[in-house]
C-alpha cells in the first residue's frame, strides 16, 4: 500500500459524523475550497446537479426558528426552545440541493446520488482540513418555508441535506461490520 493510498483510507476511515462543535468558525475560504474539491464527484450526463448554499446569520436564524416552531408544534414549547437553543451553537451551515428536471424519476434518482457523492466528497475534504460535518436530513429540510429561506422554488430543487460543520469538540466511536458480511463473491 502507498502513504497515498494509506492516507486516503484513513480519511474514509476516520471521518466520524461530529454532534458536538467549538464554537469557532472554520474560516470560509477553506470551505470553498472543499466544496471546490467536492464537486469532483462523478454524476451521469455530467448534470453536476448539486448547489451548495452557505448559510450567513439571517438565513440561519430563519432555519433555526423554523426548526424550533415545527418541534414546539409536534413535541411542545419546552422542546423547541432546547431545540432552538442547541442549533443556535452550531457554528457552520450548509444547506444542500440538487436541481429537479420534473418527469424525469431516473434521472433525479442518478442526480440524488452524485448529490450525496458530492456530500461524501465534501466531508472527507473537510474532514482532512480538521473540519468535522454533520449530514442532517430533518423534516425541516422539506418545509416550504426551507426553500423559501435558501431562495429556491420546492418544485425545482430537492433538499439534499443540510450539513453543518465546525470544529469537533468530541469525536464520537462507530462500528462497521466486518466486510465478509457485506460482500458478496460471486464465481
Ligand atoms: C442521508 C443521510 C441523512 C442523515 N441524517 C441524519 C439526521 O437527520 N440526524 C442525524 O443525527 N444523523 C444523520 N445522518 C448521519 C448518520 O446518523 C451517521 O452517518 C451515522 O450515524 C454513522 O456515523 P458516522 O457518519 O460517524 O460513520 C445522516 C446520514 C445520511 C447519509
């Protein structure tokens, strides 16, 4: 094995989805920087269908509230306001979209997938620049008021995810099967 091949199997290995950030944002030129690299993933028909939306304070505070409205109505007013409370701390933003072709189910499924390659991408990008992320696919990302905040039209853009991103305060452990559970080898 290579140090290269070594050193990218790390990074696979080691990027672990982060719950708890420092406050400190990661600077924005080394954001863009990833989403660069990023969007090197493959994607079919070269539709590069995915549209990264970097989240300043007014865009945040929008999700934030809406999050905390959506639980406060499903869960109560006390669980909103811990909701609103602990997304307040999160420190970077970044709202994912693919753009929809209407009609089009096997495409928008191949545009879905280089989306999340492209996320994958960005984490491991991220990841190797110290950068932890959080891949979150909450029923907020699909409340027409989401779209609303990012400028988007609901028909025309499916929500990928939001993945936030800081500093790790805590890394958390995760297991994986081992892989003669996973793969089959066929004569
Ligand atoms: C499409 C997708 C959606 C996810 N949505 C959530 C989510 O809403 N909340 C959450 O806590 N984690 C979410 N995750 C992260 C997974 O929980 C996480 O990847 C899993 O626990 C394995 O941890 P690891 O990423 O550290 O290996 C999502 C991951 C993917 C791929």
């Amino acid at each position: 094995m290579t140090d290269e091949t070594a050193s990218i199997d790390r990074v696979i290995r080691e990027r672990r989805t982060i719950n708890n950030f420092l406050p400190e944002r990661p600077p924005v030129e080394t954001i863009i920087e990833a989403i660069d690299a990023a969007c090197w993933a493959p994607n079919h028909r070269q539709t590069e269908p995915w549209r990264f939306h970097l989240l300043g304070p007014e865009s945040i505070a929008a999700v934030v509230d809406l999050n905390a409205r959506l639980v406060a109505a499903s869960k109560g007013d006390a669980a909103g306001e811990v909701k609103r409370q602990r997304w307040s701390e999160i420190p970077g933003w970044l709202a994912v979209t693919c753009s929809r072709i209407p009609d089009d189910a096997l495409r928008e499924q191949e545009d879905y997938a280089a989306c999340c390659c492209a996320i994958q991408n960005l984490s491991l990008s991220l990841w190797s620049r110290g950068i932890g992320g959080k891949w979150t696919t909450g029923a907020v990302t699909r409340h027409p008021d989401y779209f609303a905040t990012l400028g988007l039209n609901a028909e025309e853009n499916l929500s990928v995810g939001l993945l936030w991103y800081g500093y790790p305060q805590t890394v958390p452990e995760q297991r994986r099967r081992p892989v003669d559970e996973v793969l089959v080898q066929l004569p």
